[in-house]
C-alpha cells in the first residue's frame, strides 16, 4: 500500500462517525455532563444530529432554551426546550457563571423554567440546571446575555416621554409622570413597581473598583397589572440622594421588595432627575453646575485615556466602509432615519468596535449629511469619546467595563450635569474633545467572489476554481485564519458546472471562537455556525463573542469584528458567497494565503507555501497550481463536517480535488448570439465573462458582475484622504467651514469693531499643511465702520450746510418783509 492511502486509511479509522443512537445505550452513552464531548460510545458534540452519532438522551443533558437571549438586567423566564418533568422535583435551580443561581419552576405542562440573572456583562453565559435541589447539575446550556438597548421594546416598560422624566424638576418639568409595559409579558393579577440606582464605588482602576445595582424603594407595591401606572414623584430621602442613574423595574406581588433574579420586567436606564432632592428642585441650574464642577474635579484626576483611542475615519464613507473597527452607532444611524438627540447636526455616527485595550475606552466619530466629521471644537454636535466604551469590554462585571453601564456613569449624566441642566457645556467638551483624523490608516482590503475570483490586499486578481478547501488568508502576528470551501454548481440534469464558488466560510484569531458562515442545504439562505453548532440569528443579529463580534444584516450579510481589528464580511451573490477582508495597516508584511502577501507590492502576492513566488505573469494553470497549494491541512481545518456528504468528500478526501477538470479562461468559447448577450450584461468585466461560460447562465455572471462592483465600490470609500486638522478661528472673530480635507478652503472674519490681519482665507494643501495660518483680529475700525463713520460725518456736515442755508434764506426774506408798506 502506497504511504498517502495507508494515512488517509488512518485518517478513516480515526475520524470515523461513531455508532447511532440505537447503539448508544448504558451508563457510558449518556450526555449527563459530556456536552461538547465527541468521544465515547456515542457523540454529545452539535455535528451529531446531522451523522446520526448522537447519545439517545443528547436533548436532555444539552440543552435547547427559548427564547436564548434577553437583557443582561435579568429577570427574563425561558424554557428549556425537550425537556418533559413530570414527576416530583424538590426543586430547579439553574446556576449561572461565578457561581449566580437563580430559581426555576416546572409548569403544569411538564416544562421546565429559569430565569436569567442580574449580570454585569454581555455575551453567551454558560448555565446548568439542576432538577434536585442543587444536589447535581449534569445538565447545561447557552444563554446569551445583551446590551439593555439591544432589547425589544416589547421585553421592556415604557417612560412615556422620557425627556419629561430626565428633566423633571427643572424649569418646566413637572406634574405627572406615567409608564407601560406589556401586561402578558408577566404572568401575575398584581405587580410592585421598584426603583434600582447603579453605582461603581471604589479608586478608580484600582482592584476596589467595583460595580454594583442596588435595590432603593417602590414606588408602589401592590397594584393591579393593567400595563399602566402613573404617579407624581416626590423628593426622595437623602440617603438615596448619591444615585443618579438608575432604572425600574417591575415583578409580581408575590414576590418580596428589592427581591432579586426573579421574573420581572425593567425599563430603560436613565438620568434620576425626578428622584433628586428639594435643593435640586429649587434650583436646579445651581445643582446641576456643583455637580459638573465635582465631575469636572475628577476627572482631571484620572488618566488621560484619549491617547489609547483609535482616530476617527476622515469621511462618512470611510466610516462606513471600515467595518473591521467601527460600527454603526445606535443613536444615530442614517439607515434609521438619523435621529441623533445627543449630536443634532449629524446624519451619522459610528463607533470604534474595540475597547481600547488599557482604559477599555471608546470612540466616536459623526458626520454631516455631506460626509463632513463633525468635532467639538466647532460644535456642541460633535462626536465625543468616551471614558467607558457604551458596549462594554472583555472580561466586562468590573468599571469601567460594565456594558451600558460604565458609559452612563462617566459619560453620560455628566453631559446632562454640564450640558443639559446647566450652561457649562464647555467644561464637558474640553475633556471630550473630538479626534480629528491625521492618524487615521484606512485598512487594506482583499475579497473573493464569483467562480471564484480573487482580488488581493495589494490589487493582483487571478481566478482559481478548484474543488476543495483553500487557505484565504493566514497571519502568524496575531493567529488569524480565513479558510473557504469551493464547490461546484450542481445543474438541474444533475451534471456539475466546470466552475466553482465558495460555499462555505470560517474564521478564527488567536484563542477565540470559530465562526463559519455556509449556504444552508438546498434554502440558498445563510447559515452561520458557532464552534461547529448552528447558531440562531432569530432573536439578535449582534452577538458578542470570545474574541469577536458577529452582526447580522438583513439575512444575506454576515459581518464578523476580531479583537485585532480585522473584519470580515460575507454576502450572498447569486448562487455563491462573497467574502471581503478588511486588515489594519500593523498587518503588513504578515499575511499568506490566497488573498496575497499584504507588503504594497502586488508582484509578490502569488507566493507558494515553500516560499517560491510566481510572477504577475503566470498563466491560468500556473495559478492554479498556486490555488492547490493552499490547500487546507485536516489539523488545522476550521470548516465543519456535520452531514455523510461533507465528511466523505471534503474530511476524508485530499483538501484539494485533483481529479477536477476546471474551465480555464484560455478555453473559454462563446457563440455570436452568447457573445452578444454576455457583452451585454458584462460589458468590460471579464470576470462576469468568465462565469457565463463557465455555468451557461447570465445569472451567475450578473451576481459576479454586482459582487465585484461592491468590491469596487469599497476599495473606493477605503481611499486614503488627506487632512489638515482642525483650525482654530481667530479670537475675537469667527470662520467659515468645518471641513479640514485636502482643497477645502477656510474663510476668516472678525467681529464688530475688529479688523483683519492676515490672509482672509487658507486652504489645506497636499502636503497635509495649511496655506496660511489663522489670522489675528486686532481692536480698530474695520473698513466697513470706517466708511460708515466717513460717510456719516460727511452726511452731518451736509445737514449742517443745508441749515445754515435755510436760515440763511429766511433772514434775507424776513428783510424783505419788513421793507414793505
């Protein structure tokens, strides 16, 4: 036997699908606290249900929850799907991470319910249930965690007209206050209405800074559960005066006051205006303005945490397009009509994905409806960093690091101390200020699409259409990996097409997850897998992840953010997927794979695992031998193999089919009447070409034309811009314009009894420098008050020499009157 077949035959006894279910019975072919576990006389790992390998009781110790997910405030009941109970229990417990529980019940039907925790982060939560009391606990599943803003209106209770709430007590503000909720949403006749303050107490970014909710007092505790309360509030007693951002929430009667991680519902967190003091009441301005200046106190105290952020993208389509770091910013999104309350002026806002790694900062950037970067040294609407990152940041639970939470703290109620309540706006901006974007690096982009096509970070492109799974892209900088499964199109006749598309997508960094994005079995949808196991998008299309985030848009886009900075984007074109890379600038020199070596050099991109490098001018099947040679190896592959066709084509086969005769584009012939209608469609895109030949339908190469248009149009918003930075207007005068980009012009002015020294204008140049400095207004008449006193003082002695005239006249008829008879 030939040493390559005697490793494959090993290979096969090694990887081979383990006996069914009908062979999985004993104490040893059991699920009971093996979730995951592949080994064994049966399999408790997800891939079993598609190789039938499963232990008969997998759905009994690995559990399926719906709903999954719900606000990281807690109180959400779900149910634990497959799961009958229905003899006696001394009682259900499901225990949570750091040891949480909470309490549970089975219902009349036999199901069993938990309720999720108060928690201090976001993500998937691991939990297990014990059905005897906490005795044992060798069942265990998911929960996932969300931010409170990520949760549906309908899992919340309503403060109708939240501004009246946050503003109550100052002038203007007062009378009633009412709030909903959805009464089905809390199965109970009664319910209590609580407030809870949150607070981080301890020396800031010391080992004492702790984070912590705490139960303040009811607003009522036994009224009938309408959906609808509404109350006038009352100063509240002074030992509750320290809490300024809070929330309520609402539970059952049944249940004790301040009694935690039990069903209940919670509002939005907000600003406690309507719980504060009769000193706040009586003059608010004056409380407001204390409150700023002791905020303002502190934070000169703190570390500057500006220098760890990242600069902002210097235009709104930069912002947009470098989806690896930044992120739409809820608060102001131009896709959902641009409401942006805390920046009026912008159309658009973004976020950085990423915490800054020392002081788990943010940051922000906005843009006007031109593109233009709005900053807060022209504007009270421009983007403000913050100190807290509003998502919070791995290993969150502790400040200022508490998602949501942290933000409001050292964020957010200062803005309404200093801003809202108070005129001390400036305070608050000189220790926001906005970043401009010198620094900003657009990253490097690459993408594949089509049959497939490739365009590397350094623009070389070639088409490789082997059958197989191929090596994307490596990088030893970081440990992250893209691996891509291409197959053929299966026609309707059931004959093969003598091109390939990627089917299937997977991405790992370092030590965190594995996310694979795949065409789902004969739906042409989307189907993304979490370590192997199918994860649901139903309820969240944002996820938080170890090492990433993943953010679903519309169902035929999937985008994944890695820790590094690096993105990755999927989409549905026609009968295939698109992937596109985005990589920051610390990547160059690092990368190897299919999508090039990332150096600025394209000649180099066709570089072998050996090192050996093909030229730009590699024939086709050159570079098909390059394609072949990334081919992945088993130990390292990221793909899943969870159905009889994936495992004995693609885990037991070679990597790469050498046995598949591909459509080379040397070969390709068309008829005059294919000719014309692909010139047609196509035009001068030979990739869009190729594909018609390759699979004899328009429709392949029309999504291969639009997939590469995308990929045209992002390379395009990726293109780096020059900036000036900003330019202070002159004191005592004013300017004109808020663009700082290459070929702006700046205007200068002064204002009233000022004059102008220097140029009237400057214009941001190629080499990234002014052509002019600011110019100073000098105390002095300025033209226009000079001519005006010019034109003045002539005006008096006109009006004088007309006096002088008239009177002159009267006296000479005033002679002639007296001389007559």
């Amino acid at each position: 036997m030939k040493l390559h077949l005697l490793c494959w035959a090993l290979l096969l006894l090694a990887t081979a699908p383990s006996p069914g279910p009908w062979l999985a019975a004993g104490a040893q072919g059991s699920c009971s606290q093996r979730c995951g576990d592949r080994a064994g006389p049966c399999s408790c790992h997800p891939t079993c249900l598609g190789l039938s390998t499963c232990c008969s009781d997998l759905r009994d110790f690995c559990l399926e929850v719906s709903p999954y997910s719900g606000s990281m405030m807690g109180g959400k009941d779900f149910v634990v799907q497959h799961l009958n109970w229905l003899k006696p229990t001394d009682g259900v417990i499901c225990s949570f991470k750091e040891g949480i529980q909470t309490r549970g019940h089975v219902d009349a039907l036999g199901r069993v319910h938990c309720v999720s925790p108060l928690l201090y982060e976001t993500g998937r939560i691991p939990f297990t249930l014990s059905m005897d009391n906490g005795r044992s606990f060798p069942r265990s599943g998911t929960w996932l965690a969300v931010h409170p803003s990520k949760v549906s209106e309908a899992e919340k209770s309503q403060l109708v007209n939240e501004t009246h709430w946050q503003y109550y007590g100052t002038a203007g503000s007062e009378g009633n206050l009412t709030m909903t909720w959805n009464a089905s949403a809390l199965p109970t006749r009664s319910v209590g209405i609580e407030l809870w303050g949150y607070e981080e107490t301890g020396r800031p970014y010391s080992e004492e800074w702790t984070a912590r909710w705490s139960y303040l007092y009811p607003l009522d505790t036994n009224i009938p559960n309408s959906g609808f309360f509404t109350f006038t509030p009352k100063p509240a007693p002074q030992n509750y005066q320290r809490w300024k951002v809070g929330a309520l929430r609402i539970i059952s009667s049944n249940y004790g006051s301040g009694e935690k991680d039990v069903h209940a519902l919670w509002s939005n967190e907000h600003a406690l205006a309507w719980h504060l003091g009769d000193d706040f009441r009586a003059d608010p301005v004056a409380w407001a303005q204390a409150q700023c200046l002791a905020w303002v106190e502190l934070e000169d105290q703190l570390p500057n945490f500006l220098e760890d952020l990242p600069d902002c993208p210097c235009t709104l389509a930069q912002a947009r397009a470098d989806s690896g770091r930044f992120h739409t910013d809820y608060g102001c999104d131009v896709e959902h009509g641009s409401v942006c309350t805390y920046h009026p002026g912008a159309v658009h806002c973004v976020r950085s994905v990423q915490a800054s790694p020392r002081y788990a900062s943010g940051q922000q950037c906005c843009y006007t409806e031109a593109g233009t970067q709005l900053l807060t040294a022209d504007s009270t609407s421009g983007s403000t960093p913050d100190r807290g990152h509003d998502w919070g940041a791995p290993p969150f639970r502790t400040p200022p690091r508490v998602p949501g939470l942290s933000h409001w703290l050292y964020d957010v109620i200062s803005f309404y101390h200093c801003c809202l309540w108070a005129p001390e706006c400036s305070r608050y901006m000189s220790r926001r200020p906005s970043s401009d974007c010198r620094g900003y690096r657009p990253p490097r982009l690459a993408s594949a699409f089509g049959d497939p096509h490739f365009v590397t970070f350094d623009g070389a492109n070639f088409t490789f259409n082997g059958r197989g799974e191929y090596v994307l892209l490596e990088a030893a900088l970081t440990g992250l990996m893209v691996q891509a499964r291409a197959q053929p199109r299966t026609q309707p006749d059931g004959t093969q097409d003598r091109g390939t598309g990627l089917t299937a997508v997977a991405v790992q960094e370092g030590d965190s997850d594995v996310v694979e994005v795949r065409l789902a079995n004969g739906t042409g949808a989307l189907q993304v897998l979490l370590n192997q196991e199918v994860l649901s998008l139903a309820e969240q299309s944002w996820v938080d992840l170890r090492g990433m985030f993943l953010s679903a848009a519309a169902g035929d886009s999937i985008s994944v953010m890695l820790s590094s900075g690096a993105g990755l984007q999927v989409r549905l074109w026609g009968p295939f997927l698109s992937v596109a890379v985005l990589l920051p600038e610390k990547f160059l020199t690092h990368t190897r794979g299919l999508l090039g070596t990332l150096t600025g050099d394209p000649t180099d991109d066709f570089a072998l695992r050996s090192g050996e490098v093909l030229p730009p001018s590699a024939s086709s099947r050159e570079l098909f031998r390059f394609g072949a040679d990334w081919a992945v190896k088993n130990d390292s592959s990221l793909l899943t193999y969870d159905s009889p066709f994936l495992v004995n084509n693609f885990l037991y086969l070679p990597k790469h089919d050498s046995n598949f005769q591909p459509l080379f584009p040397e070969e390709v012939t068309l008829s005059p009447s294919q000719a014309a209608e692909v010139a047609k469609l196509c035009g001068e895109d030979r990739f869009c070409s190729f594909d018609v030949a390759a699979t004899g339908h328009l429709s392949v190469g029309n999504a291969t034309r639009v997939a590469h248009q995308q990929h045209l149009h992002h390379l395009h918003s990726l293109q780096p811009v020059v900036s000036c930075g900003w330019l202070a207007p002159p004191r005592n005068g004013f300017k004109e314009g808020i663009r700082y980009l290459m070929g702006s012009t700046v205007h200068f002015h002064c204002d009233s009894g000022y004059s102008l020294v220097g140029a009237e204008a400057s214009t941001c140049l190629a080499d990234g420098t002014w052509s002019g400095s600011t110019p100073t207004c000098q105390p002095g008449r300025s033209y226009a008050v000079l001519l005006s006193v010019i034109f003045g003082g002539l005006a008096v002695v006109a009006v004088v020499a007309l006096v002088y005239v008239l009177l002159r006249l009267r006296k000479g008829n005033t002679s002639t009157w007296r001389s007559q008879p």
